[in-house]
C-alpha cells in the first residue's frame, strides 16, 4: 500500500512542530525517517498511527484518508512496532502474539485454526517459535523486540511502521532486528517506514530517506542523496565525514570529535605531506586551531582525500591508484613554498607516492622547518626497496628537520612557532 502526507501542519500550544510536510512512501519500499531531537519525527509518527489527530493536512493510505478507516479496519491494513516492546509481560509469547489477531475477532469470538497457523507463522518468521511458552517478561530487550514484531506480523499488515525499533538495543540485537525487518520487506512486499535515529543504520537498510528538521522535509531520496556531509551539517549542526561503506557502498557516517587544545595559529600556514589514511586526525585538528592548512599529494579516495574534503581544505590530488606525476609534484612544491613549515606525517611509501618524501627534501633545501611524525617507528612504512629509508635518512640530517614522537609534540612546538612571532607563510 501507498502511504502519503500532504501539507501536514501540527502544533503544540502555540509551537510548531510539522510544518507543510508533504511525502510519499513507494508501495513495498523501506522508508526511513531520520532527524535530529526536536525535528517532528516523533509527532509524526503518532500521526501516522493515529495516536494523534491532524490539525491541517492529510494523510492517506492508498489514496483514502486515514481518519476514514476504522480502527479494526484499520489495524488490518496496518501494525506498529514503538521503541520498546510495551505491555503483555505477563503473557506467553505465543498468547501475546496471538493479540495481533484480535482485529480479525469478534467480540467474544476465539481463535480459528486458521487465525494459530497465522501466530505460528509469525512466530516462525522472526525466529521466536522456541520461545512460545516463555513468559514475555523473562525474555532480553532484543527477544521482546522480536516478539512484538512477530505480534504485529500476526496482523498480516501491509504496512509496517516502526518507532525507532533498535533503541536501547546493543550492536548485535540492532542488526538482528533490522535485518529480520528488511527480509520481511523483501519476501513479503511489506511496505515499511521506520523512525530511525542512527544514521548508518539508516543509510544501510533504507530504499529512501525522509530528513526531517525543525518540522519540515529538509531532504528525501536515496540514502546517498540525502545522507552527504553538507547536509549532516545543516541539519544537526555538527561536522561529519561521509564515506561510502567498503562492502554495501552506503554513505557511512563518522563524526569528528570537537575542537583539540592547540594553540591560536593567527593563521600561519602549515602544508601537511599526507597519503595513505596517515593525517586525517591531523588535518582536523590544525584545521579546527585556526591554521590555514594545506595537503597534498593525494590520490583521489584515499582516506586523507576524504578528510580533507570534508575540512575544506586545499588538497594537491591525483588520479585513484595513480603514481604521483611532475605535474602534481610540482603544484606541491608550490604549496609547499608559500607554506610557513611543513609537516610530514607518518605515510606508508611506495613507489607511487615516493615524491611526496622527495617534497620534504625540497622543503629543506628552501629553508623550510620540516616536522616529521613518528608515533609508531617500528612500524613498516619503506616499500621501495630502501629508497624511502635513504630520503628519509637524508631529511633528518637536515638542521631544519625535527622528528616529533607525538601529535600533542607536534601541537607544542606549533604553539611555540606561533608565540615567536614566525612569518605565517604567503597566501
């Protein structure tokens, strides 16, 4: 069944809460809703179930206005799963879901045989057979929420609504849940919108995207239409990275972490050699203390090309898998020679990307102060045959070269730069 909303507007008191907010879900589709607390998805739920009545707007299920089906017509049509399995922990499984069938009784009528294949079914379907003659309250958070989703499979809906389903559930629970929800959605052609708070989660098992704020509909569409870091920003006001997930492709969220202890840079500008995933943390905490970061040679996707992406910062780049060409070396060097110092971070070195060593060099022989990371020394990085290590060698016997054991290293002797009144570079 088609579920749409047309102009919905809803307030409490004199506070607005959905304003105007109009979509359709795709018959069969699995429709997430997400948003940040305060965007509407809660109130528009408890419109879609009925709990609340529209004030202006409508909502329709296969064309026909919600409000025109009765209840017990309606609950036919329709099942719902809030956030946490509610009620009935007195009850065997098997009695409680055997409840999702009571749209389909009368009065004082009991269960046919047919109505127990049903409940079977159900029970059989979200792998809660076993668990029949359990008590309900005995069971974990992650059996109750299978259990009432085996309930509202009772009700042969064709329309499933979920009030964020996996809440209060660990990691392992989250994904049995959502994937138990996405098969139904597939074997059944049960359509689904479920309110979602994790944004992977989201990204991962949605068809499309609903992206609520401040009671409007911000965004919609596929997951990588809707879930970008421009509008992560926008609408919950933080600053993520968005990659696409190694193995299902979906846009996947990571968070940075708020401002580090750096010292004011009065924007002094610090070129960062980076590659191979070696200064993402890097480049976000010079960027966020205020100095005018630039980076390169980077090959496009590289992890670093990611972070610097999402930083804005200006990035020498070169073609996915690529050698390093003259052509970029020689728009690094020109970074590199407008830059106040230079900082190179602990990069893995192939014979792709051995020019960004030969860059430190060039950094040195200009007079440049060359800041080399060293964290983990131990660690394997010279994959050209002891080319690496020669160049290396060679830049930390220059007088301008300083090896630092640290990040929070590195920031002190920035702070220090920045305290002495050094030049800041050129823009």
């Amino acid at each position: 069944m088609r579920l749409e909303a047309k102009n919905l507007v809803f307030s409490y008191g004199e506070r607005k809460v959905l304003d105007g907010l109009t979509f359709s879900v795709t018959e069969g589709s699995f429709t997430g809703v997400i948003g940040p607390n305060g965007s509407g998805k809660t109130t528009l739920f408890k419109l879609l179930t009925g709990v609340l009545t529209t004030q202006s707007g409508s909502i329709l299920l296969d064309s026909c206005p919600l409000r025109s089906f009765p209840r017990r017509a309606l609950a036919q049509q329709m099942a719902v799963v809030s956030q946490e399995a509610d009620g009935g922990l007195l009850f065997t499984v098997e009695e409680l879901v055997g409840m999702g069938r009571a749209p389909f009784l009368g009065r004082f009528q009991g269960e046919s045989v047919a109505d127990r294949q049903v409940v079977r079914e159900a029970l059989e379907m979200t792998g809660c057979l076993h668990l029949r003659g359990r008590i309900v309250g005995e069971l974990s958070g992650g059996e109750r929420q299978r259990v009432t989703i085996a309930r509202a499979l009772a009700q042969q809906p064709q329309v499933l609504l979920l009030d964020e389903p996996t809440s209060h559930l660990d990691i392992g629970y989250q994904q049995e849940i959502l994937d138990l929800v996405k098969r139904l959605n597939a074997s059944q052609g049960m359509t689904v919108l479920a309110v979602l708070h994790d944004l992977n989660l989201a990204a991962y098992y949605s068809d499309t995207l609903l992206l609520l704020h401040e009671g409007k509909l911000w965004a919609a569409g596929s997951p990588v239409e809707v879930i970008t870091a421009d509008n992560v920003a926008a609408v919950y006001r933080t600053r993520v990275l968005v990659t696409p997930h190694p193995v299902l492709g979906a846009p996947t969220v990571s968070f940075l972490p708020g401002k580090r202890t750096v010292a004011a840079s009065k924007n002094i500008r610090v070129h960062v050699l980076a590659g191979g995933g070696s200064a993402g943390e890097l480049l976000r905490d010079l960027t966020e203390a205020g100095f005018a970061v630039t980076t390169g040679v980077l090959n496009i996707g590289d992890s670093d090309w990611e972070a610097a992406k999402s930083l804005a910062v200006p990035a020498v780049t070169e073609a996915p898998f690529s050698p390093i060409s003259q052509e970029r070396h020689y728009e690094n060097l020109d970074l590199i020679s407008r830059a106040a110092v230079v900082v190179l971070a602990e990069i893995p070195v192939g014979y792709g990307n051995v020019l960004n060593l030969r860059a430190a060099v060039a950094a040195l022989a200009a007079g440049k102060k060359v800041y080399l990371l060293e964290e983990r020394p131990k660690l394997p990085r010279d994959f050209t045959g002891g080319e690496a290590l020669e160049i290396l060698t060679e830049i930390k016997g220059s007088d301008q070269a300083v090896v630092v054991e640290s990040k929070a290293r590195l920031y002190r002797a920035l702070a220090e730069l920045v305290t002495s009144g050094a030049p800041a570079g050129s823009p």
